[in-house]
C-alpha cells in the first residue's frame, strides 16, 4: 500500500532503526494509551523485547501485538523454542503491558514486515505511525547488531499520516481474522507441526565405534611397502595399531585414555530411553540432559579430565611429541610411513581443543555424541522419512520401555507435552542414571534393571 508523505530511509544496521521508531512514536500527541503492532515474516522475540522497551520509555504503552508467518517462525527453532520465547516475552512486561501473537499460515505474508505504533481511543484505534520496509523483526533487521557484525541494508518508509495509518490497520485486522493458534499447530490439528515437533524435541545418538584412545590418536599412512607389510612386520605391529591396512595408530596419551570408564552410561540406557530412527537414537532432550549431568558430575570423569589436563600441559606435550617425532623418523626411513611434516601440529591443535572445551571432552568420555534434527519445518519430505522410521521401531518393540510408552501416548493423544518429564520421573530418571533404581507409580519398566 502506497504510503502518502512517508520518509524513506536507507539505512544500515548500525543506524538502530530501534531509535528511530521509538523516538516518533513520542511526537504522537496526547497522553492516549498506545498499541504496538509488529508484523514480520520472521521474528527474533529478543529483538522484539528490545524495541518494545524502546517505545515503551516514550509513551504510555499498554499492549504489544505480534503477527508473523509460522512457517518462517519456526525456521531454525523448533515450536517448542518458539512458545518458550514468546511466553518468556509475556513475563518480562508484566500485567502493565499486554503481550499477545497471532500466528498465520499465509505464503502471502511471507515478505511483509510492517510496525506500527497507535492510540487506544473510545472508537478503536486513533492515530499513530506506521513503518514499513524489508527489515523483519530481527537484530539484524532493527539495527541491533553490533558493528563488528555483518551489515544488513534495509529500506524503510514511515509515516505518520492518518490515511497510511488506517489502510494499514484495514490489512491488520484482515490478517487477524485468518489467524490461527500457535497451541493448535503445535499439540493437536496440523499434523505437519506435530510431526516436526516430535522429531525436534529429541537429540539423535550416535555411539563412538572401538576404544575411546583411538578419537586421540596419531594416524600414519602407510607407503606401498607398509601396506604390504603391515599383518606380517613385527616392527610396524610394535609401532601401532593396523587401522585399515592403509593407515596406522598410535596413541602417545594411552596411559590416559585406555583407563579412562569404558561403561560412562548404565547398561539398558538405550533399550530404555531411546528408539532407533535411521537418523540415529532419537532420545528425548530432557532425559539426554540429564545423561550427560550424570556423567559430568560423575568422579570417573572428574579424575579423568584431571589425569588428562595434566598429560597434555605445554611441557609434557612437546615431550609426547618430540618422542613420536623419534619414532616415526625410524619408520619413515625405513620406507613403511609417509613423511607429514605438518601431522604433530595438527594432533597438537586437536588435544589443545579438548584441554580449552570441557563439553567435547565430557562427550568423548560419554562416547556418545548428540546431534539436532538436521532439517528444518519446510523438509516435508525428509521429516516423514524419519518419523516413519521411529514408528517403524514403535511397531516392532514388544517391551514397553520408559520412552516407547511416551512416544506411543504422544502419537495417540496428538499432544507432545506427554513426552515432558514429570517432577517425579525427573528423579527417578537421575536416581536410575546413579545406580539407584526404583520403580515409578507409572507402570513403567523403566527402572527395574
């Protein structure tokens, strides 16, 4: 809609177009109550809050009312996040200012991004000022990122009258009647929305193969020569271990590594919390949370990451590696290793990372790593794939296990907040995970190993 008297600014992101929309809405006359529209495709709800406070430090504002596009919303999120963040938002103004969203299910809204800010009168809406252009409602669209950060360049046009103003809210309100609810998508009648958050309200497993010194040690590959050698030499059977008769190993922390807790997670951890996909174990958020509590807080692995940040300080480290350096010199004179000048700053660079990130050494220890649904709510296609996989194995489980009871009450009732732990099944969850076993009122065999 064509905007009469508007001004236009081309402005980048550091320009905080956040001053600017508050710092007009204060020239608004009167002491009128006002309303805050946003109308985005996408919404950051940080960046949102953000320039609420803004408008809200000039005028008497009493409400915020959000429309944005859900399928764009949850790109990136999962509809979970989403409720959390706004509901969060809903708690951060209080009861003084009205927090309220209406999500719509329109391709057409897909590059709108409007704001305006308006007076409450007796009749309905009054006079206030609209902004529109091609920022969404984002840091990066607001002008709310710092200047080290990529620029965005955004248009804007801003008005503050009364025509522009009130075709506006004829658009607004003719959006609004075609809303629809965030709670529906995301418990009940979208089937598409169920299926997503399902799938994005567990992390999927995948269990590290062989011993846990192998993630640490040193590959060498092997020449021609070696590879012809590598089953019957005892020189290279004595320098490390055959890989793949391509390349060979060796460990310089096996000290530390090879007596490191071999069983981090109680046997029957994935028979009970986890249902095979052909992504992976999918295991619900929560419970995986509480896993890796369990062994973080464990004193296997707090003297385990002891031992290994005292074998891997500056000085012991050049040590390992000058020794290695020794003993491959040997064997690539020999003709049986390929000479890398650059494979001991490379393993240096590696155990140095696991020194400075405690989480990738607490994985490693775990011998688990997790990893997030890697599609997003657009992937149709991919997602039914998965989904198909998970109620595949639902179908074929004989033994009702803790997660395959949820995941079955999920599917029948179309509510995804069963899959939540309880208080209750919470501890027994962690009682369970420290040895300490003990059955549930919820006819759950999920704690009887």
């Amino acid at each position: 809609m064509p905007l009469e008297g508007g001004r236009a600014h081309a402005c980048r992101r550091q320009a905080s177009r956040y001053h600017r929309i508050a710092w007009t809405a204060k020239d608004l006359e009167g002491d009128l109550l006002e309303v805050g529209l946003d109308l985005s495709c996408y919404i950051d709800v940080s960046a949102v809050r953000r320039l609420a406070e803004r408008i809200a430090g000039g005028v008497n504002l009493v409400e915020v009312h959000l429309a944005f596009e859900l399928m764009e919303a949850w790109r990136g999120r999962t509809p979970s996040d989403l409720q959390r963040e706004l509901d969060q938002l809903r708690t951060a103004f209080g009861p003084d200012v009205r927090i309220c969203w209406s999500p719509l299910r329109l391709g057409s809204l897909m590059h709108a991004k409007a704001f305006a800010v308006v007076q409450v009168t007796k009749d309905g809406y009054g006079v206030g000022l609209v902004w529109i252009g091609s920022g969404n409602a984002t840091r990066p669209g607001l002008g709310g990122v710092p200047t080290n950060s990529r620029i965005n360049v955004e248009l804007m046009s801003l008005t503050v009258e009364q025509e522009g103003v009130q075709a506006f809210l004829g658009h607004w309100q003719w959006l609004l009647n075609r809303a629809t609810s965030l709670d529906t998508a995301l418990h009940r009648h979208d089937e598409r929305s169920f299926t997503y958050g399902l799938l994005a309200s567990g992390v999927y497993l995948h269990k590290w193969e062989g011993r846990i010194g192998e993630k640490v040690s040193i590959r060498y590959a092997l020449t021609p020569e070696g590879r012809s050698r590598v089953t019957v030499d005892p020189t290279l059977q004595a320098f490390g271990a055959d890989v793949d008769q391509v390349t060979i190993s060796r460990n310089p922390l096996s000290t530390v590594m090879e007596t490191a807790g071999q069983r981090s997670l109680p046997n029957g951890f994935t028979r009970n919390y986890a249902v095979d996909t052909f992504l992976g174990l999918w295991c619900p958020r929560d419970i995986w949370a509480l896993a890796e509590e369990s062994v973080r807080h464990s004193g296997e692995f707090q003297a385990f990451h002891k031992r290994f940040l005292t074998a891997t300080e500056t000085d012991r480290l050049e040590q390992l590696v000058a020794a290695e350096g020794q003993a491959a010199s040997g064997m690539v004179e020999q003709g049986l290793i390929v000479d890398q000048e650059d494979r001991f700053e490379r393993w240096t660079a590696k155990i140095q990372l696991l020194r400075n990130n405690k989480g990738q050494l607490e994985r490693l220890f775990l011998r688990y790593d997790a990893f997030e649904l890697p599609y997003d709510f657009g992937s149709t296609d991919e997602l039914e794939g998965v989904k198909a996989s998970l109620l595949e194995t639902l179908a074929l489980r004989a033994r009702q296990s803790f997660v395959v009871s949820k995941l079955r009450e999920a599917e029948a009732t179309r509510d995804l907040t069963v899959l939540e732990l309880t208080a209750d099944e919470r501890e027994d969850v962690q009682d369970w995970l420290a040895g300490r076993p003990r059955k549930t009122g919820s006819g759950s065999e999920a704690f009887t190993f």
